[in-house]
C-alpha cells in the first residue's frame, strides 16, 4: 500500500520512480500473488465516518490529495455499512495496472537486498520485510528491527453458510441501501454453546512459529489485531465485548430472545461469494480452526477458501531514527514510509506512503515539504512516529483523536461526538490550506 501510494505521487509530480516489487519471483508466506498493493489481513479499510471517526477523516484527506489507493479502493468498494470494504483482488489488479502504465513508473521485479546505491530511496516493506533487506536496513540504521506479529482472518464460501441460522444485518442497521445494511452475515449463540466455544478455543492447537520467530508465550502481537485465542485467554468474557458482541443485532429468526454473543462476517468479495469472519485471526493449526469455527451456529457444514493464520511483522524505531520529513537522520537520502515504520493499518501505511512520495519528489525537484499540521490526520500520524511516541515503549498505531493537539471546549464541556466533530471540522480546513500552499 504505502509503495505503490508513494511511486504514484511522487511520478504524478513530474519525477521518475522505480519501484520495486520481489514478488512473484521471491515468495512470502501470507501473500497470495504478485500484484501491487494486495490486501492480506482483511478486505476493510474500517470507517468511512469523516466526521466523527479519525480512520475515516484519514479518507477524507487522502482523497483530497489525489489518493491512488482511495480511489481504486471507491472503484471496488463493497456493501459494508458505514465501513469501506473493497473487493481486494480487483482493488489490487486496478492499483497494479494504474502503476505499470504511468509513463514515469517502471516496475522491478528483484528483491532489494542493498540500499548503498546513490539516489533517493523510501522504504516501504510490510507487512513483511524479506530477512535480506532487513539486514540492509540494519546496516542503514544500526539499529535491530522491532517485530510485532499480525493475523489473518479466515473467509468463508457464501453458500456453505446455513441462513435458516444465521441472518442478514449491519450492526444497528447502518448503511442507506439495502446492500450496505445486509453486508454482514450474523451467526448467534446462546451461553452454552459460548462457552463451548471459549473452551475449545483455549484447548485449540497452534501452529508452529516460522524460523526466526519468538515463542508464542513471548509473542508481542498488536493489539489491534489479536488472535482470537489470546483474547479468549484474558478472559472467558472478552470476545463478547469484542468481535462477539452483541449489541446493535436482531436475531430476524428469533427477535424476542437477545443473542448472548454474535459472530459476524462481512462481505469480502463483489460477487457476495466470499465473507471473512471479522476479528477472528488465528494461530490454530489448521485442523483446529475448522473444528472450532464449525462449532459456530450456522458455520457447521463451512467451506474455507482460506484459513487463518499469522506472520511476523517488522517495523523501526522511528521516533529515534527518523526526521519529520520520514528520512533516516544518519542517511537521510532514505526515507520509510507504511507498516514499517510503527503505523498500523492499510489505510494509515498509505497514508504515510502518499506524504513520503511527495516529500521525496519536492527534495529532487529542489523544494522542501513540510508534513502536514498535526491538527490533520496524517500530521497526527507523523508527528507520533517522529518523536511524539515515546521510544523505550514504542508501538504500531492506528490513527486515533488521542494523537491530535486537543481543542478547547467552549462554553462548558463537549460531549464526544461534538468533540470529534471539531476535530475534523479543522482537520479538514488545516488540510485544505496545506495542500493549496504546496506548488
């Protein structure tokens, strides 16, 4: 995301780029293909809220700065409620053909095992970086690589779903058409079978970690994007106040008896052939996982076009590496940009990958760009990674309202939605300024 973002902004202001691409000649063990930008994790690029949700406001801004990701993202967009779900292999194919007829993009298909050579680079890896090119970046930073470890949900044939079971309906019924409001597929549970069904999780089997990876005892996993089976291992009530909950669903088969918990799937894919079950990342093996999710009311004759699984990211220290023009302070003809440098998530990757490639295009083009103000979504974002986040604890970061310079309230109080309301309200005119002052 955050390459293919930052080779098309930097060629649309005038300069050459080679981007380069090791797959497919040089695998990796959760990518599918060998097109740009493919989505591994999920289909969601989250809220589209640009009013009162910062992942969505983040939309908005790149969608005012030309955003190549955004707008092939609208182009394959899915019913999803208030969320923007792209159907991921057109998404990709569409980023990927854009890219490879720009006249001022060529594309390279070898992996990057050495960054010594002269000229502007930007680094964007994740989610995975190939243990050579990590090497070279130590080198380049003399600093080890943080890791975190991400998970993949699995996703489910349509027609192997029992609907007699499970029904039709976005959470509180959001969405204004049809389709956005029946995106998502809801399966039900009672207590017992919620319990059966935190008991065979937490005696579930996990696969084994890749060569190179920590124990799973000592894996420092985000987050936001948990395994399943850890969540369940904080507590045999968590995954009803998380992905199982509740709360905004009506049982259509049964609406006088409230669900004790509810798994969700979303649409994944245009045809409405494919849904994910959302927030269900794993490390079971796989054998595991169809024992437990067929368990699930509903999902008891499953087909699985993909089971889940889990691989090792990699990410910098940015807050004591990087400059906020995102360039390595002890080489700075490199910049990185995306998951590798501590943001977490496809749209903020691409988000950072958009002001890199712009940044690094206005140094060869003789002019400096400084990132946008911290009252903007992406100045929020840099100015964490580049010394707003504290380093002896650095972490992956989604965008939140928690990283903007806060607002006064007048008059008294505000309550949050009118607070967030503010935020975006200057965020987008703060943007708006910093993109007409640019040349």
């Amino acid at each position: 995301m955050a390459g293919s973002e930052a080779a098309w902004q930097a060629a649309e202001m005038g300069v050459p780029v080679v981007l380069h691409e090791m797959r497919p000649k040089v695998a990796t063990f959760a990518h599918r293909t060998g097109m740009l930008a493919e989505m591994v994790c999920s289909n969601s690029f989250r809220s589209d809220d640009d009013e009162a949700n910062a992942v969505g406001l983040l939309h908005w801004e790149m969608r005012a700065a030309g955003g190549l990701i955004m707008a092939m993202a609208d182009a394959h967009r899915l019913p999803a409620g208030g969320a923007l779900a792209v159907d991921r292999d057109p998404f990709a194919a569409s980023v990927t053909a854009r890219l490879r007829a720009h006249p001022m993009i060529s594309v390279s298909e070898e992996e990057v095992t050495d960054l010594s050579e002269a000229g502007q680079w930007i680094i964007a890896t994740g989610p995975l970086t190939s243990p050579a090119l990590a090497e070279a970046i130590r080198r380049a930073t003399g600093a080890e690589a943080l890791a975190f470890f991400d998970a993949i949900a699995p996703i489910v044939h349509a027609d192997s779903i029992d609907m007699s079971v499970a029904w039709m309906q976005s959470r509180y019924d959001k969405g204004e058409t049809e389709a956005e409001r029946t995106a998502y597929i809801n399966c039900p549970m009672d207590r017992d079978r919620y319990e059966a069904f935190i008991d065979a999780l937490l005696a579930a089997d996990r696969a084994a970690f890749h060569e190179g990876e920590v124990a799973p005892d000592a894996t420092p996993y985000f987050d936001g994007c948990l395994p399943i089976e850890v969540m369940a291992m904080r507590g045999r009530e968590t995954l009803r106040f998380g992905p199982m909950k509740p709360v905004g669903l009506t049982n259509a088969h049964c609406p006088e008896v409230k669900p004790h918990a509810v798994v969700q799937l979303r649409r994944d894919n245009a045809l409405g052939t494919l849904y994910n079950i959302v927030g269900f990342q794993t490390k079971m093996k796989h054998g595991a996982q169809t024992h437990v999710f067929r368990m699930i009311p509903g999902l008891e004759d499953a087909g699985f076009a993909r089971l889940g699984g889990i691989h090792r990211n990699t990410f910098i220290n940015s807050p004591t590496l990087l400059d906020d023009r995102m360039r390595l302070r002890l080489r700075p003809h490199i910049r990185f940009a995306g998951q590798i440098t501590g943001v977490e998530g496809y749209v903020e990757s691409a988000a950072m990958g958009l002001l890199a490639g712009r940044m690094a295009a206005a140094q060869i083009l003789g002019r400096d760009l400084a990132p946008p103000p911290p009252a903007t979504a992406m100045g929020a974002l840099v100015a964490h990674i580049t010394g707003g986040a504290e380093a002896r604890t650095f972490q992956p970061m989604n965008v939140n309202f928690g990283l903007f310079p806060p607002i006064e309230a007048k008059g008294g109080r505000r309550g949050r939605k009118d607070r967030y309301r503010a935020y975006t309200d200057r965020a987008k005119s703060v943007f708006s300024q910093w993109l007409a002052a640019q040349p």
